[in-house]
C-alpha cells in the first residue's frame, strides 16, 4: 500500500497541475488512532496529507452528492471535476450512484486501487480489551496500546471488517486510472454465509436483533456514512407521517433498522463503512447482508457491477419466485421464505 | 396454549388494491360468503403502493398478522405494479423471518375482482396461520405515543 500511497500523490499533484480536476477527495489520517477521514483537497499543497492504508473505512462516494451540490472550489458554472480514490466497494457505490442519478459519470475522474481490506477497530477493542491509546503499523502487523491493558501485537488479517473478508470485487470495476495491479473478482467469497444467524432458531435471531437494535442511540451515523442514503427526507426524520416513534420504544429501533434494511436492498455494496461508523458496534450487517444475499440469489444482482441493468426492486420479471406468496389451501406452517 | 389459541381472535390488517382484490372482497360480501371478521381492510391504489414500512408500522401497532393483496399478473390496472410488489414483498418477508418476525403474520396474494370466494379462502387460511402462532408480540410497540 506504501507504494501505492506515493503514486496516488504524484498522480494528484499531476492532476492538479494540468488542472484536470477542481477537488480531489481521498482519505487522511486522524487523531483518533485507527481511523482515517475523508480529506477534500483543493490544490496540490495538500497532498502530503493523503494516505492510503488500512483504516481507510468511509465510503467516500457517501460525500460526492453534497460535495457536487455546492462545490466549494468551482469557478463558474462549470460543475467541478472532482479527482477521487475507489477502493472496490466505492467504485461500486459510484455504479449505483450514477444509475440512481445523484451523480454523473462526466463529473468525475476515479483513480481506482485495489484493496487490501480494512480493519474493523471493533475488533480490535474487543482483542486488546480497552479503549485503543495507540497503533503502529509495521507492514501488516499493528501494535496497538490499550488503556489498562498493555500493549498487543495484531495481525490485520485477523481483525478484518467482516464485509472485507468477504468482499468479493477488491479492486475498482470503474476507473479513469489504476494504480498498482487489478485483482480479478474473487468468486469464491461470493456465496459465503452473511451471518452466523442464518442457521438460528427463530427464537434466537429474533433475540440476537433484539439486543443488537436496544443499543441503538439513533445517532444515524450509519445513515451519514452511507452513500445510498441519498434521500432528501428520511423516513426516520418525517413527521408526517411520522414512521418513527419518539421515544425510547425498542420496536422504534427495530422500525428504524429494518426500514433501512430494506432502502438498502440491491444498492448496498457491504462497504462496511456504516459498521465502522457505528459507535456502539450494532451488528449491521446482519441487516444488509441478508437483503443483499436476497437480492442475488433472488433476482440475480450483483450488485454495483453493471450500469446498464436496472436496480433489482426497479424491475421485475413474469417468471418471479412466489413460492411465498399465500394460496388458499396449502399447510400450516413451513411458509417461510428463508 | 391450544385452548388458549382457539379463544384468540386475531386481528388482522389487509391492504387490498382498488381493482382486484377490494372488488374481490366486496363481491365475497355482495355474494353473502362466510369468513371471520377479523379482518380491517385498508383500500389503496395498487399493491405497488404499499410501502413496506405500512407493514411494519403495522405490527408495530398491534395487529397480529398482515395481507397484501393485488390483481393477477397481466391483470394490474397499473401494467407493472404489481410485479414490483411482488419482487418488494419477497424481501420484507424474507427479511422479516430473518430478524425473528413469524413468516407466518405476512402474507402476500392475488385476487381479481371476479374471485370472491377466493378471498374468503385465502383470508380463512390467514387467520389460520395466525391463530397457529398466536397474538402477536414482537414488534408490538408498548409505549402510548401522542399522536
């Protein structure tokens, strides 16, 4: 990744200089140990600031809507060009993007990589036992120093964010530029189970949920994180009607995630940046990854990989499962869909 | 648990799509067709209109089991509707299972405007299902909210 972090700062400051872009947004490292933010820069002076590594979680296509809408370095009319990093899971999130029109493709200039997989600083707290004080990095081993506990040797591959470990398109599928080497998509993650829940009792995901969404603090960051949640008003935020209960009610919880869940089917690319976003560390994914696996298995999206093809609930088929639909006369129980 | 079961008169909510499977409901009762009266239809333009979120809020108010109902593919006065609701519906309830939520509280069919007894077959076997599993719970929101 370290010679992939200096090509990506030359390439900028060459972008810069023949003024091929107005912004370039990538990440930069922050003061919180383990965690990188997006960064905009507005000309090539910056550049040292840009980082590539494994802690680059946020899905940058999330800031595009709002970086277009008012450019802070746009001249004119023209809309800005914006330069950006797409790691696979972004360039895929810029796939739907463009077909939900909430960008457009002339706009930017995507400077695709592949990616490694990020580490999920989740894990990390849960392995060092305490608050992380401090990280260091040698190639792909990270020390890290936790409050009360001393200081632990890790390696990144055992605390990988769940969705990288089963990511199963690593290098961008759409770029201007590519730096390093493209891996092929990786078929073999493609079926691999979303959660350990798949195989529960009833009884048992209902009270793996449960707990998960009781420890929702509605701070919406997960919202904030995601590029999909593009809507001008959420349902979370309506008033009239107002879907969301304000009080301290589980189920409003529940309403909250599940409603979610579902805006997210065949548009959530398992980017992860909501679980890493999330601060009490909600087992999100158990959410989405169901929608998602749903949507392929179902309907056959893939999804972020082709900008021709409809969004999967956008279309339909004559030939559509209705094994679960309900007729009069069949038996009791077992009308399940899972 | 059984006896208690047989006693339970399930409430449920059934949104019915103006063109099939309200003028379905309505000849079952023109036509004087028995079914239990557990039901509270709710008339809307097409099964397509039906956001998922109506069926959660839905449970979330108390009601023990839901019915979505639209014309017969082909037959949607909207051409498409509801084959969408059909690709909508297959993720809710799938989703639904997959946090806990019975399968057996959702249903999703078709009735056109000729099928009366029809309907009062699929909403006996509604309340069937429903009755199996008994009131609803989960959900089921316990705090009274100013409206």
């Amino acid at each position: 990744m370290r010679e992939v972090e200096e090509q990506l700062r030359s390439e900028v400051v060459r972008l810069f200089a023949e003024g091929a872009i107005d912004l370039f947004l990538g990440y930069s490292s922050s003061r919180v140990p383990l965690r990188s933010a997006a960064c905009v820069l507005h000309d090539a002076d910056g550049v040292a600031r840009l980082v590539w590594n494994r802690t680059c979680t946020p899905n940058l296509a999330a800031l595009l809507r709002e970086l277009l809408r008012s450019p802070p370095g746009a001249t004119g009319d023209a809309p800005p060009r914006i330069g950006l990093l797409a790691k696979g899971c972004v360039s895929r999130s810029l796939v739907t993007l463009m077909k939900a029109n909430q960008i457009s493709r002339e706009s930017l200039l995507i400077i695709g990589v592949d990616c490694p997989g990020m580490i999920d600083r989740h894990k990390v707290a849960a392995r060092v036992g305490g608050e992380i004080a401090a990280a260091i990095w040698s190639g792909d081993d990270l020390a890290v120093r936790a409050t009360g506990s001393g200081e632990h040797i890790l390696s990144a591959e055992d605390v990988l964010l769940d969705d990288c470990r089963t990511c199963a398109h690593p290098s961008a599928v759409l770029s201007d530029r590519f730096l390093g080497e493209p891996r092929a998509p990786r078929r073999d993650a493609l079926d691999d189970p979303a959660s350990s829940l798949t195989e529960a009792e009833p009884e048992e995901r209902w009270s793996h949920f449960q707990g998960e969404v009781a420890r929702c603090i509605r701070c919406y960051a997960c919202r904030e994180a995601c590029p999909n949640c593009f809507c001008t008003e959420c349902f979370a935020d309506a008033s009239d009607p107002r879907w969301i209960g304000v009080t301290t009610d589980e189920t409003d919880l529940a309403l909250f995630h599940l409603g979610r869940a579902f805006h997210q089917a065949g548009r959530c690319v398992s980017c992860g940046a909501c679980v890493s976003a999330c601060p009490l560390g909600i087992d999100l994914r158990m959410l989405y990854e169901k929608v998602n696996g749903d949507v392929k298995v179902r309907f056959g999206t893939d999804v972020g990989t082709s900008l021709d093809e409809p969004e999967p609930l956008c279309r339909f088929a004559l030939e559509d499962d209705e094994t679960f639909m309900t007729e009069p006369g069949k038996g009791g129980r077992g009308m399940g869909v899972r | 648990m059984i006896e208690a079961n047989a006693e339970f008169e399930p409430r449920i909510v059934a949104f019915l799509c103006n063109w099939c499977s309200y003028a379905g409901a309505d000849l079952a009762g023109v036509s004087r067709m028995q079914y239990p009266p557990n039901v509270r239809v709710v008339r809307v333009p097409c099964s397509g209109r039906i956001d998922p979120l109506f069926v959660l809020k839905a449970l979330q108010n108390g009601v023990d089991g839901v019915l979505v109902s639209g014309c017969h593919p082909g037959d949607c006065h909207y051409v498409s509707g509801n084959l969408l609701a059909r690709r909508k519906f297959a993720v809710l309830k799938s989703l639904l299972e997959h946090v806990g939520v019975e399968p057996e509280r959702i249903h999703f069919s078709w009735v056109s405007a000729a099928e009366g007894a029809r309907f009062a077959e699929i909403l006996e076997r509604v309340i069937g299902a429903v009755r199996q599993v008994g009131p609803g719970t989960k959900m089921v929101k316990s705090i009274e909210e100013a409206q």
